[in-house]
C-alpha cells in the first residue's frame, strides 16, 4: 500500500509495452536484414540476461548486533528481477519477429526498388482511407489516398503483391470511396523511412474503378452519406461539426473553424477519438443496466456494437486504442475477471503494435495512449490535490483535462511547436457539450437512411450542442495567449516536459509527487495488483463495459487537447 492506504498501480505490463513500442519504432525503419537480425540475436541475449539477474544473489540488511549485511539467495526476490524483464524481453521478441515477416512480405512486392528508380507501374489495389484533400506548398490541390495494392505490372511482367502505397492525385480521387477497387497507373517515388506506405505513386491519368465498396464497409459509407444530406441545410457550423462529431467526417469544416479549434486544443472534437467511443460505450452500457441484461447478453450487445462503431468512423490510431482496451474489457467480463486501466492500456498496445507496428510511429496512436496513462496515473492524484481548494467533483472535472494535457503536451509540440494558455479552460467549457453532440449524432446517423425526418430532428438538436462547442472555439482562440510560440522539435518537447515536473514540483511539493508515483514491485509474487483511484474519466473506455446490470453506467473518459493532426501518410489522425 503506498501513502494514505491506497493501492499502488500495477505496472507489470509497463516494462513489457514500452520495449514492444520501442522495438517497433526502430524496426520499421531499419531495413529488413537488419530485423531480422535482431529477431534472432534479442532473445538469445534476453536469455542470458534473465538467467543471470534470477541468479544473483541479492544483499539482505544485516541483524541488530551484526556489522556487515550478509547475502543470502532467495527465489521470491530473483524472480522480482526477473520477470519483468523475461516478459519484456519476450514481448520484444514476438514484436521483432511479426515485424519482420511484414517487411519480408513488403519487401516481395519489389515496389520500393522499383519507386528508387523512378518506375511507372500499373497496380491493382484498394483503397484503404478516405482520401484527404491538402494545399500543396505551391498552391496546387493535392488529394492523399492510401491504397492496399495486390497486383502489379511494370510493363514487362505482371505479378502479385501485398503492399501499401500512398497516392498523390489531382482532386478527381476525392470521390473515391473507401473499400472500392481501382487500378491506377502513375510513377513511382520512394517513402520516407519508417512510412506505413512503401511508397509513393503520382497517377498519370484518373483512377479507373472497377468495384465499388461492399459488404459492412458500403453499409458504413451509406450511413455516413445519409447523415450529410440530413444535415445538409443546418447552420454552416453544424453541417460541419455534426458530421464530424458524429462520424468523423470533417470535409465541410471551415477554415477559420478549423484554425481556431487547432489553436485552443478542440480538434479532438471531429477528428473522433477515445472520447467519442467511450461515450456510445458507456450510453450502450447504461441502456443495458436499465435495461438488467446480464453478463452474456451486455456482451452480445457490446462486442458487435464496438466494431460497428469502429467501422462506421474509420479504424484510426486513437480509435483503434480504445477499441483495444475495450476488447480486454469485454475479455475480462467474459472470464469473471474484472479489468484494470493500466494493465488493459498496456495490454492492448502489446497486442497492437504486434499487429501493426507503424503505429509506434503514428502520432494519433500516441497521443491516445499518452492521455489515457496521464489521466489514469495523474488524474485522480491531482484531484484529490485539488479537493483542498475545490469542491470534490469540480477536482475531478478540472483534474481531468489538466493530466491529460500535461501527458499530451511534449508530443503536441513535435507536431506544432506552440503552447496554447487557454487550451485547458477550452476543453473543461466546451466537453459538456460533447457527449449530447455524439449520441444525438450518431442516433442521426442510424436513424438517416430509414427515418430521415427523425434524422434531421436529432441533427438539429446536435447542432444545438456542436454551437457551443464552435462558440468557445472562436472566443477563446481570440484571447491573448491562444498560441504561445515554442521551441519545436526534441529539444522543445523536452523542455515543455521538464516544464510541466516543475509546475507540478511546484503546485503539489515532492511529497504528493512521490506519492502520485508510487507503484508496487512488479510481479511479487501473492501479490494481487490494483489501480489506485479510478477517475471519472478513466471509467468511460473500460468500466462502462464492465457495469453489472445493478449499477449505472460511468461518466465517459476525457479526450485529450490536440492542436494539430498529423500527417495521413502515416496513418495517423488527431
């Protein structure tokens, strides 16, 4: 038990998680010999280091009346030394070896030796994302589309492939739906390291579509499409912020709208995230406690809710997270077994990252694993910091955006080196709007192909809430302050975190620091480890899936602040 008898946080998984998300971050930049290289010296060496920390011998404290401490073998410490670092060793074992089979296969489809020498090919593919439509530095309209490609002519041969590319069109593939296939002839040009796509194409004509969308992907595109003809005559912000709070389509989204949620930290509020799916969780799970469905029935309603969700707003890196933790929820509720946040957060990066390694390098993926381990970790700590001061539930409230801005804050930077002063005050007046924005969003969206009358209702009373959400926005990027200036880069990422341990040195002292960071010993054994003060927030991703029918549904989790999205090609999304 750390100070005040609370519970310290298990971290077991901790060790585990960030050795798999630095190994991928390396390996899908390093060339694939190198990789697969390292996937078979790793565990070799992992080996040798576990055997030897289980067998020394660890330095007892001597007895009363003894000089010298004395040394004495014992299995229970060792096996504390060691198994932390066996699983992590393991993990990154799994990692380097599911990464080098992706390169292998990436590398057969001969696209990057073919784009260093400038080649125009004609491939077969499928459209992975929607397309994004840009300004190019030069004033040009440039529309980015990433395509799965699963065959490919040169002119000379023709041949199978598996292989992402990411195309760089004219606005004709704007229209391009997501699943449709198309063939595309175009030049190509190599990919930065590190890129999910092994390179890049720029057609030489218009895509030629030879399928359509199909399955769930076409029953998606034809809710979202739906919803943007019911919305179609609401007021400019909510024909632009509905569809995005709903669904995450932000092509209506005016510029000087967008500018100013960049700057004041609300562009999580269309570009949807953990917030988002936690609040169609958590009102799920609240219908199904009214409702006093049992365990199999709340996961026979959950689980294909959940990939619904996720298919009907795109798999994006924040998304994907949420839907990873759930997933370990949803397993823990299976089982009997109650779920942690930390253990869940790090069980659904090890498992993610495995399956996809680029998203180590995807901003969108670490900016949603960076709130939710500032929220779980620093927002119930600070809470009760500020209960001295502040009445206990607007503690929480305040606590809530303040940690996950002070996680998020350094990799904000890397993406727009400024600091916004009113970021924190933004998000803590306009996320009350969010949560009925959502719901009545998406019951519009659902509603829109069979009841559009009903749909547009529901639209409308969203844009109630979406003008509220687009009133702060517009305010308080107008203040003094809105956009501080930063060092950019490393350095400046860097210096914002030692920033926020000074503010927090400062505003807590080192005793409540200390204590906020207190953890148990991984993996001693009889031990059973327990996450100390869940947060209101933290509970929207993960206790909502796990409510008994008995109890009520929990508030949903906070979505951190961003200010800039990060680049499609690396298929990430604020």
């Amino acid at each position: 038990m750390s100070a005040g008898g609370r519970a310290p946080v298990d971290l077991r998984l901790a060790p585990a998680a960030l050795a798999t998300w630095l190994v991928c971050w390396w390996a899908v930049a390093a060339g694939t010999h190198a990789v697969v290289l390292a996937a078979l010296v790793v565990p070799v060496v992992g080996a040798v280091a576990v055997v030897g920390l289980a067998r020394v011998p660890p330095l007892l404290p001597a007895r009363r009346g003894r000089r010298a401490p004395r040394v004495r073998p014992d299995a229970r410490t060792s096996a504390v030394l060691a198994a932390p670092v066996a699983l992590a060793v393991g993990a990154a074992t799994v990692a380097l070896a599911a990464c080098a089979v992706q390169l292998v296969v990436r590398d057969r489809a001969d696209l990057g030796d073919l784009a260093a020498s400038g080649r125009v090919v004609t491939v077969e593919a499928s459209v992975r994302d929607d397309p994004v439509p840009l300004r190019s530095a030069w004033g040009e309209d440039v529309v980015l589309a990433s395509l799965d490609v699963t065959t490919v002519d040169d002119g000379a041969r023709a041949w199978q492939a598996a292989a992402p590319v990411l195309v760089r069109g004219d606005p004709s593939w704007s229209v391009v739906a997501v699943g449709a296939r198309v063939v595309v002839t175009g030049r190509l040009r190599p990919a930065d390291p590190g890129e999910r796509e092994v390179a890049q194409l720029v057609p030489l004509r218009a895509p030629e579509v030879q399928a359509p969308p199909h399955g769930p992907v076409a029953g998606a595109d034809a809710l979202r499409s739906a919803l943007m003809d019911v919305t179609d005559d609401l007021s400019p912000q909510a024909r632009a912020l509905v569809p995005g709070v709903a669904v995450g389509d932000v092509t209506r989204l005016p510029d000087d709208l967008d500018t100013a949620m960049r700057t004041v930290g609300l562009t999580h509020v269309t570009a949807v995230s953990g917030g988002h799916f936690a609040i169609v969780v958590a009102t799920l799970s609240g219908l199904c406690a009214l409702l006093g469905l049992g365990r199999w029935a709340r996961l026979a309603v959950l689980a294909p809710a959940t990939a619904g969700f996720v298919l009907l707003v795109r798999p994006d890196p924040s998304v994907v997270r949420s839907a990873g933790m759930c997933a370990v929820a949803l397993a823990g509720t299976a089982l009997g077994r109650s779920a942690r946040a930390v253990p869940a957060l790090g069980a659904s990066v090890l498992v993610l990252l495995v399956a996809d390694p680029w998203l180590a390098r995807a901003f969108g993926f670490v900016l949603s694993v960076a709130a939710t381990a500032g929220i779980v970790l620093l927002a119930s700590p600070l809470a009760r910091r500020l209960s001295a001061w502040l009445p206990r539930h607007l503690a929480l409230v305040l606590a809530v955006p303040v940690a996950a801005q002070a996680a998020c804050g350094p990799v904000l930077v890397l993406l727009s080196p400024a600091v916004s002063l009113w970021s924190v005050p933004a998000n803590l007046v306009a996320d009350p709007a969010l949560a009925p924005a959502t719901v009545l969003g998406v019951l519009a969206t659902l509603l829109a192909p069979v009841w559009p009358a009903a749909a547009h209702v529901l639209a409308w009373a969203a844009g109630c809430a979406t003008w509220w959400i687009a009133r702060v926005a517009t305010v308080a990027a107008g203040l003094p302050g809105a956009s501080v200036p930063w060092t950019g880069g490393l350095l400046g990422a860097g210096l914002l975190a030692v920033a926020t341990v000074a503010a927090g040195a400062a505003l807590w002292n080192w005793r409540v620091l200390a204590d906020a960071a207190g953890v148990r010993v991984p993996w001693a054994p009889g031990a059973r480890p327990s996450l100390a003060g869940w947060s209101w927030a933290a509970r929207g991703t993960l206790r909502a899936c796990l409510q008994r029918p008995d109890r009520p549904a929990a508030p949903p989790e906070h979505v951190p602040p961003a200010r800039a999205s990060a680049p499609r090609s690396s298929s990430s999304r604020p």
